[in-house]
C-alpha cells in the first residue's frame, strides 16, 4: 500500500512560478494554414498583411449625384446652378463607381429636380466630398493583425476585405483527459432501467474538463475510465504522454490516499514539481512534467478540479498559442457575514452577489469542494489570502465576477429560511420573460431579519412561531426591525413535521418517540423557524433535547434533511411535506405554518421587488406550487401586514 503525503506544500504562487518555467513563453504549438470563415478564436501565428485595398475603387458615399467640383463653384442659395443629367451630373448610388471627369457626390437631400433632364443645387461642392477612395479602410501591404493576437468576428470581415482568404494560425492545443476511480460509471451506460450500485458515482468531470478546453481554446481528447489500479494508469498517462497531445490531465487519484497512484506514476515517468496547492478547494494538486509535455494530476471533486484546471490548465492553452487572455472583470463587495478561513490556505469562495441599496453584497455558498451546484448558482468569486485567518463583512473585498456586471443590477438577493418555492420562484420569473437572477442564502429565518436589518438583502423568507400568541412572523419582525417600515407578503402555508422513512420501519407516531430511544434525529439549524417550532413542541411535551439522539446535528435545508433520511444518515428529521414528497419518504405532519417574506417598504416600488410580487400571485406560480404538495398558496402575494408606523410597530 502507497501513501504519499503532502511533504512541501506550495503556495499557489509558488506553484505556479515552479510549474510554467518549465514551458518557455516561446514554446508554443505548431503554426497550421486555417481559412479565414474558419478562424473565430484562433491564435495568429504570424503578422497578417492586405493583400488588397478596400475599397479597391474610388466610390460614392451617398445615394446623390456625381459632379466635377470646380464646375459648382461659386453656387449659393442666392445663386443656385443648374445642371443638366448626363452632362453636368449623373444619377449614382451608395456603393457605386465614380468614374471620370466627376469627382464629387452631392447627396440626394440637398438635390432639386426641376425636370426630368435638369437639377438645381443651392451650394457648391468640393473635390472627394461623400467619396470613399481607393484604400480608404486599407491598403495593400498594410499589417491587419499582428502576431498572437485572437481573432474576433470583426477581425474575419477585415481579412476577407483584405484579400486574406486564409492564414496561419497556432495550432490548438491536445489535451488529453485521463478519468480514473473504480466507483466511476460512464453516463452512457446508463438509462432509465439502470440502478447505480452502492458507491458507483457518475462520472462528469471529464466532460467539465472537456468543455472548460474548448472554452480556452484547446482540443479536449477525453480517455476511457480507468480503474483505481497503478498499472492501469501508468499506462494510461504513458500512451497520452506519447500521443500528439500537448497536456495530460490524470483527474482524481491525487491526494494521498492508499489508492491516490498519480503522484507515483508521475515520478516514475517523469518528475514531480509541485505535490499540493495550498488553494481551497484544490489542495492536491500534482503538477509534472514527463518527456517534456506538462502533466496535471486533477482532484476528483468537482470544484477542485475546475479551479485547479482555472489555475494551471487554462493559462498553459493559451501560452502555447501566445496569447495571453484578459484578466476577469471584478468587483468590490462586502460579505453579508464574516467568513472565518484556514491560515495558511488561499480560499476560493463561490458567491452570490446582487446590488442593495448603494453597494454590492456577496452571500457565500456552500464550501463543499464536491459541489458542482456552488459553480452553477455563483455569481463570483471571493478569493481569500492565505495570510488572513477569514474577512469580516465590514471588510470591503473584491470579488471575480462569474457573469457580467450588468446581471448583479437584475440580481434580486433573497436571505432567511429555506423553501423550495424560492427555486421555483427563480424558474418561474424567468419563465416570464424578466432578465431577473434570484440570489438565495439559507441562513434561517432569525438570520433573514438580521439581512433586512443590515441592508445585505432586498427580502427575507421567515416562518417563525410565536409560542405566546401563536402569530407567525409578526412579533419577531417588530423586535428585529425596530424603526423601520417592513412590508410582509405571504407566499406560502406549508406542512410541517416529521420526515421518515419510506414504510416508516421505525414506527415513529411523534415528536415523543424521539426520546431516549435508538431513533436518530436531525435537526434544522438554530435560528430557523423550523428549528423554533421543534424546540416550541419538545418545551410543549416536556421533552429534554438532551434526551434527543441526534439533536446537536442540523442541516440548513429541508431537502438536506430529506437526504439525511434517504441515506439513512437519519431516522427522521424536521421539515416540510413537499422535501418528504419530492424523495418518496413518508411524513408525519405536525402543523400548517405561515412562510412570509419581508421587503423592506422603501424598495416596493423598485421594478424587479414589483417583479417578483407579480411572478408569485400570477396562477402559473400557484400552480406549480401546489404540485408539489403540502403548500396552500391561495394567499401568495398578499400584503399581510405593514410594520414600524406606530408605537406597536404596526401600521
């Protein structure tokens, strides 16, 4: 059994100096004769010069007629002349050829037709006026485009305007794709009669990877999966390293686990440069060379792969074409909370960002490196330096930006308690024609108030029970946002209680089965209104959450409780019927509660708030709401209550 730990850690920088020295900057791919239709992004290999002029004659600029200059000389709308058709003037068109003795073109407007062999014209004309000359936009000989440089559509209608039918252009680089894991299952083996085994996974990284080459200009060559088996491997890498490729990719293996084989397959071909990246996500990252080709051991969770491939494989496609591509657009941000972070470790941290107010706020998404979603669902990227224990969200940051700037100004920020509605919200306002992006931050309903009450977030989704009145929402709005006015909207009554599993082979009846038994719980984290309702019910019977296995382990989703119960990671958990419905488990209902959102009444009137309130009362919504289960949106949309008018904060 090998194992390998990471003995020298470097840092990203260091990384990346160690890695790139080895491939001079004048080291590219091979120049190759491509046409011109066919060039959109490709790479220049040599200047490119005009072969012809353009316009190649002299012609009119205007639709109008063509003169000789000096014979309208001396004309004024005191003095107008008149011309005869043939002789003094001739009829001409936008595009057509001025020919001899003319050299003018008075434009059609400023022309009147007496008759219809005479014209008059009330002012005089000068020498090439509304004429494009010979080269005018080029000319022969003259450099187009220079070496290394990306050709852009534009570029293609000067070449063909310059006679350059085709040129040469840098070849795009190979990159081979190695796949390895033995759990690893091919999407094409699979259809709808197909049952994944216990820890099969489907394999999509390759095609990420595959996809993220075409982006920057390279030619992905994707292998079949290879077995956790050095031997397997070692070939693998030896048959892409011999091939025409350019870069070989080895995706997971990497880290330094008994059947991690990469870094020894590497080593033993070729040399290792760099066993570890302290980047996160991205850590074990292996880079080396074998027979002069650079050889990238990827890690196989999703976002380390991608931000280890944004990070060395990208830049290296487009060195070996000479190019070098423009840095992101970014953006300055605060974190709508403070972000503890690993020292010693530079964090890249996926982010929502959406404007409030006068500035732009970035709502963190999950850190988990195995989440494809995070790339999915970012508007950004927060980078963290290593140096630094974590941000605070007083601490202004920038943020690499995902999408264009303009997408964060129609990014509507939504923050509290989680609800499935708000992804069908975000579908759904789309639906409609609205260029509207809906940011969500699961933190609980207490944390969606604390939003509205820092400015971070245009609404917050809460559903939290006042165990003295029995009144959702309202009470805890007044005490948390004191002094200002709130709007509260309805969006949903949903069913609340008890997640089991299917059959419930437990026989679970109630909250009071959970104490002091072998039943494991998870719990919802504290400050939601779910977590508020248990605590509310166990207080209610009297039960002990000490007395609770399980009680201390939450979850910040409802959709994560249901997996927690469909994995059997959990006997039972808090949350809504529609999760449970959605993974076929079974629930236990316990209440009808209320789910609000909170909008702060200075922004209602702001075009996308009024967006998302016309999406959310229009019938398609409602619909597709009840669908699901467990959901009475008869009231969505409904302004309940307004607060902070009054001194019982209700207006």
């Amino acid at each position: 059994m090998k194992r390998k730990v990471y003995l020298s850690m470097k840092s990203l920088e260091e990384a990346k100096g160690l890695f790139f020295s080895r491939f001079a900057p004048d080291k590219q791919t091979k120049p190759e004769v491509i046409k011109t239709e066919d060039a959109l992004g490709r790479i220049t290999a040599e200047p490119v010069f005009a072969k012809r002029s353009a316009p190649s004659y002299h012609s009119a600029a205007m639709d109008g007629i063509a003169v000789k200059a000096e014979d309208t000389y001396g004309t004024t709308e005191r003095y107008p002349m008149k011309l005869k058709l043939g002789t003094d003037a001739v009829w001409i068109n936008t595009g057509q050829p001025i020919c001899e003795p003319f050299d003018s073109v008075i434009m059609v407007e400023k022309i009147h037709q007496l008759d219809e062999d005479h014209l008059e014209i009330q002012s005089s004309a000068y020498p090439w006026q509304n004429i494009r000359k010979v080269g005018e936009d080029i000319v022969a000989t003259q450099l187009v485009l220079t070496q290394n440089h990306r050709i852009r559509p534009y570029d293609i209608g000067a070449l063909i305007s310059a006679g350059v039918f085709s040129l040469k252009a840098w070849s795009m680089p190979r990159v081979a794709i190695i796949p390895t894991g033995s759990e690893l299952v091919h999407y094409s083996a699979i259809d709808e009669s197909y049952t994944l085994k216990e820890n099969q996974i489907i394999e999509y990284n390759s095609l990420v990877l595959a996809a993220l080459v075409r982006e920057s200009g390279g030619i992905p060559v994707v292998y079949d999966i290879v077995d956790d088996q050095e031997e397997m491997i070692r070939k693998a890498v030896k048959e892409a390293v011999e091939s025409d490729a350019h870069i070989v990719i080895i995706n997971a293996g990497s880290s330094a686990g008994s059947k991690d084989y990469t870094v020894h397959v590497i080593s033993e071909l070729g040399e290792v440069l760099v066993h570890g990246v302290a980047m996160m996500p991205g850590k074990p990252t292996i880079l080396g060379i074998i027979h002069d080709k650079p050889v990238v051991g990827n890690p196989g969770y999703a976002v380390s792969s991608t931000l280890s491939f944004d990070q060395f494989v990208r830049p290296l496609i487009s060195r070996l074409q000479g190019y070098q591509p423009p840095a992101r657009q970014t953006i300055r941000v605060f974190p709508t909370r403070d972000i503890p972070s690993k020292l010693g470790i530079e964090e890249f941290l996926r982010v929502n960002i959406g404007k409030v107010g006068p500035k732009y706020v970035a709502t963190p998404l999950a850190r988990a490196a195995g989440s494809i979603t995070t790339l999915t669902r970012a508007e950004g990227i927060l980078r963290i330096p290593a140096l630094s224990e974590g941000v605070s969200q007083d601490e202004e940051l920038e943020a690499e930006l995902l999408v264009s700037k303009e997408d964060l100004l129609n990014t509507v920020v939504v923050i509290g308690s989680h609800d499935i509605n708000i992804d069908i919200l975000s579908d759904e306002i789309r639906r409609k024609g609205y260029n509207i992006r809906i940011s969500s931050g699961n933190v609980g309903s207490l944390g969606g108030l604390i939003a509205i009450r820092k400015g971070i977030c245009h609404m917050a989704g809460t559903h939290l029970l006042d165990t003295e009145t029995g009144e959702y929402n309202l009470s805890y709005i007044i005490k948390y946002l004191k002094g200002m006015r709130a709007s509260i909207f309805n969006l949903v009554l949903r069913d609340q209680g008890l997640i089991v599993a299917k059959g419930n082979p437990k026989g679970i009846k109630g909250i009071q089965d959970l104490a002091g038994g072998d039943i494991t719980f998870v719990n919802r984290q504290a400050g939601s209104g779910t977590r508020v309702l248990f605590d509310f019910k166990l207080n209610e019977l009297g039960i002990s959450p000490d007395s609770i296995k399980g009680y201390d382990h939450d979850e910040f989703t409802h959709m994560a409780v249901a997996v927690d119960v469909l994995s059997g990671a959990a006997d039972c958990g808090m949350g809504i019927f529609a999760a449970a419905k959605a993974l076929n488990l079974d629930f236990i209902s316990m209440v009808r509660e209320q789910y609000d959102l909170v909008i702060p009444s200075e922004i209602l009137d702001q075009p996308n708030i009024q967006a998302v309130l016309e999406t959310i009362r229009s019938r398609h919504f409602q619909e597709r709401v009840t669908s699901l289960g467990g959901y009475d949106p008869s009231n969505s949309g409904h302004l309940w209550k307004e607060t902070g008018g009054n001194e019982d904060g209700i207006v």
